[in-house]
C-alpha cells in the first residue's frame, strides 16, 4: 500500500460519508432539497477517489513486478554475453558446451575448436 493510495481510500470513505449525511438531510423537514446535488456529487467524488486508489495500487503492483523480472533475467543475459569462443570470439551457446569426463568440454560451431572450460559453468 502506497501513501497515494491510503490517502485516496480516506479521503473516499469521508467524501461518501459526508455525502450520505447530506442525502439524509435533504429528505428531513429542516433540509434543503438542493443538499440532494450535493450528496451526489460528493458520491461521485467518493467513488473516483476509490477508483484513483484502486488504479494507484494497480500500477504500484506492476512496477513492482517489471522490477523483479529484470532482476530475474538480467543474470541470464550477462552470462550468455560474456560465452564467448577463446579462439575465434565467436557467440557459444549451452548447446556448444558437452560434458567428457565429467569436465565441460566446448566445441566451437564457427571455428570447429575443441577445449575444456576452465571456468565452472554456472548452469
Ligand atoms: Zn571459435
């Protein structure tokens, strides 16, 4: 819940209310019809304050979750820039990568080059 949106629900709940109570009143013997309008209104008001908290708390979510899918995919990418062929630089994919003797073995698909990675996979 961001402050935008608790503000928004108050700031509902007093407009509806108030607007009840000048509903009631335009039907009692010492009101004003014109407080009817006015009840209206402030109904009105009531319910895009809802729908302005509603739609705040919407778009809060879906930053939030943009935000963790970036932080979920950037590693995948780094990784996959940074394998790269140590003779001809060409692009590898996990594909390219076999396991001989329990050591990951590469072999390259653009220079045909065959050598262990000294590094330890990741995946
Ligand atoms: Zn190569």
């Amino acid at each position: 819940m961001k402050t935008g949106t608790i503000i928004s629900y108050i700031l509902a709940a007093i407009a509806i209310i108030l607007s009840f109570l000048f509903i009631l009143g335009s039907f009692s013997p010492d009101g004003s019809p014109s407080w009817l309008i006015v009840g209206i209104i402030g109904l009105l008001v009531g319910f895009a304050l809802i729908y302005a908290g509603v739609r705040l708390a919407a778009k809060a979510k879906a930053e939030g979750d943009t935000v963790y899918n970036i932080n979920l995919d950037l590693p995948g990418n780094v990784q996959m820039d940074t394998m790269k062929c140590l003779s001809c630089g060409s692009p590898l994919s996990p594909e390219d990568i076999k396991m001989v003797n329990g050591a990951p073995v590469v072999t390259c698909p653009s220079c045909g080059t065959t050598y262990n990675l000294t590094e330890e996979p990741k995946w």
